[in-house]
C-alpha cells in the first residue's frame, strides 16, 4: 500500500506539474505581466504573483501537521475517561474557528481606497503573530518529561495554551489569507484570473497533503536517530513539525518582505483602481444604458451566486474537517495503524488528488 500511495503521489504531482505548465504557456497576458519589470521590489512581476500564491503551502501544513499526532496529544494531556476524541478535533478545528473570524476582521483593512503600504504591514504583523503562535504551541507540545502512563487529571494549562494558540494562529491566518488573495487579483490580469486561482487551488491542495507527510517524516527521523525500541512521544513528534513549518513560515514572510513592494505605485493595476465594498460606480450603468429592471436582474442574480458559494463553501469545510480528523483517528485506534504512516497516507491522498483539481 505504501509503495501505491508513492508511486501514486509523485505521478500526480507529475502530471499535475505538466498540466500547469501548459495551461500557463498558454495564457499571454500572464506570461506578459510575469516578465514586467517592478523598481519596487525584488523578483519583478514574476516575484511578487509567485510569492503570493505560495503563501498557500505554509498556511496549510500549519492547520494540517497536526492531524496524524492530535489523538496521541490528547491521551498524554488528559485522563483516558475525557472525551479525547473530541478534544483532538477541538485542536484541529479552532485554527479553522479562528480563520473564519480573522476573514470577518479583514473588512476595516480592505474598505475604501486601496492602501498598499497599510495592507502589506498586517500581513507581515500576522505572519510574525502566527509564527510566534506556532513556536508557542510547539514548546507547550513538547514533552520535556514523557508520562509513562495516563495523568490523574487534566494538564489544563497545557491543553489551553495549546488551544489558545491556535485559535489565534486561525485568526491572523484569516487576516493574511483575505489580503493576500486581494493582493493576487489585484495584479493579475483579468483573463488570467482563472489560471491564477486553478494554480492556488493545487498549492491549497498540495499544502493540506504535505502537512501530515511533513509529521510523517519527522516521526521517521526521530525512530532513525533515537536508540532501538525507543518509544517516540506524540507531543515530541507534533512539536518538531511544527516547528518545522513554523521555520517555513518564517521564510515565506521574509520572501513577502523583499518581493512585495509597500508602496501603491509599486504594484501595477491592469484594470483600473481597487474600490472599496461600500462604494458604487455609476459611471458603467450610464454607458450602459442599463434599465431598472435590467439592474435588478443583475443584483439578484449576484446574491444567488454569492448566497451558493457561501452554502458550498460551508458545505465543504465541514465535510473535509471532519473526514481529516476521523479518518485518522479510525485508521489509528481501528486499525491499529501507527500515526506514522497514518501521516503519509492522508498526505499521499491529497497528492494524487492534484491532477483533478486541475481538471
């Protein structure tokens, strides 16, 4: 099965690797803004649209490495009569809890004229919040003494620390994540919006996947380099993965510093200026001609779209938080599975998945 689940994540990743390439070579006005020139900031054009989209990866691993060792966390930090299921999902689900309400406090920063250098300064404020969260959770994870066998009673202090911790890592990622898909529209043309977001959906994708075969490696680096029948803690092996992806976070928001410019004439608009949500332009309807009834159509036809995308998007997030937690729990305590592999196969899933997403 493992050599399946290989073999099957790095051809999906292949092909999904080839089917990007030709969708992007054959979008000119993509290539023709990735080759413009930006005196504002490092990298050009190129630069600053690829740093954007990347932002994915590390955003996700985060809200994902956990997910292979969350069970085994909380067998060690409460007694074995807690409700330790629900508990591992709790760790899992405030990051996402805490992203829908950081999305929600993103509205002050986007209202009115676009403002560069405001925008760029909160996501570098949240990159460092969620970075100083992640080596936070990763400390308190940390079993500086392994129990041998189950605690009398809750480590409470631990297990609220633990959860405080990514309940804020949600919300300044809801925050950064708002900004920054503002960001990579902002700049991208508008018949390229499309190859964009198929791209920024894979690396989504790609990111869920690689969080638990990033815990999955870890787990394997410490059984290689401990002493033979050596037991390896949940919360040792949580720890260093998050650490591990907070190390990556930490570059990623050195890269948005250097290749991100902070100043509005640094970021070139292809299609006009950025209005604020509570603003009307008036000026389209008049070319137009546009009637009453004709307007009314529009704006009824413009709350169906959003009232279903907001239906199906809280559909899915659902749907997958609750298959990423009891998937791995019912591999682990049904099957009898070790997290180990348990990390790999959830993340390999993902990986086959990609060519798909293209599609």
């Amino acid at each position: 099965l493992k050599m399946v689940l290989t073999v099957g994540s790095v051809a999906g990743l292949l092909i999904t690797s080839v089917m990007l390439y030709l969708i992007f070579t054959k979008d000119r006005a993509l290539l023709r803004c990735l080759k413009q020139r930006n005196d504002f900031g490092a990298g050009g054009m190129a630069g600053l649209i690829f740093c954007l989209l990347f932002s994915s990866l590390p955003r996700e691993m985060s809200m994902t490495v956990q997910i292979p060792e969350s069970l085994g966390v909380m067998i060690n930090l409460v007694p074995e009569s807690y409700p330790v299921e629900m508990l591992s999902g709790l760790l899992i689900s405030l990051c996402r809890l805490g992203m829908m309400l950081g999305t929600l406090l993103t509205y002050p920063l986007t209202s009115g004229r676009w403002h560069q250098p405001r925008l760029k300064w909160a996501v570098v404020g949240c990159g460092v919040a969620h970075t100083a969260a992640l080596v936070v959770f990763a400390a308190v994870c940390y079993d500086w003494k392994t129990p041998t066998e189950y605690p009398g009673r809750a480590q409470t202090a631990r297990l609220l620390t633990l959860l405080g911790c990514q309940f804020i890592a949600g919300i300044v990622l809801g925050i950064s994540n708002a900004l920054v898909i503002m960001m990579t529209s902002r700049v991208t043309p508008p018949s390229s919006r499309p190859t964009v977001f198929i791209c920024r959906c894979v690396l989504n994708c790609a990111g869920t996947g690689l969080g638990p075969m990033l815990s999955n490696a870890v787990r394997y680096w410490q059984l290689s380099a401990s002493p033979p029948e050596t037991v390896i803690s949940p919360g040792d092996a949580c720890a260093v993965s998050v650490f591990v992806v907070a190390v990556f976070g930490a570059l990623w928001l050195a890269s948005f510093v250097l290749l991100v410019p902070t100043s509005n004439d640094g970021v070139p608009v292809p299609f006009g200026a950025v209005r604020g949500p509570g603003s009307h332009v008036d000026l389209g309807d008049f070319l137009t001609g546009a009637t009453a009834e004709e307007k009314e159509q529009k704006e009824a036809a413009q709350k169906t779209i959003f009232v279903t995308g907001l239906s199906l998007q809280t559909e899915r997030a659902w749907l997958v938080a609750g298959l990423e937690v009891v998937t791995a729990m019912v591999l682990e305590q049904e099957y009898e599975i070790s997290s180990r592999d348990v990390g790999f196969a959830i993340g390999s899933c993902f990986m086959v998945a990609t060519p798909l997403i293209v599609l």
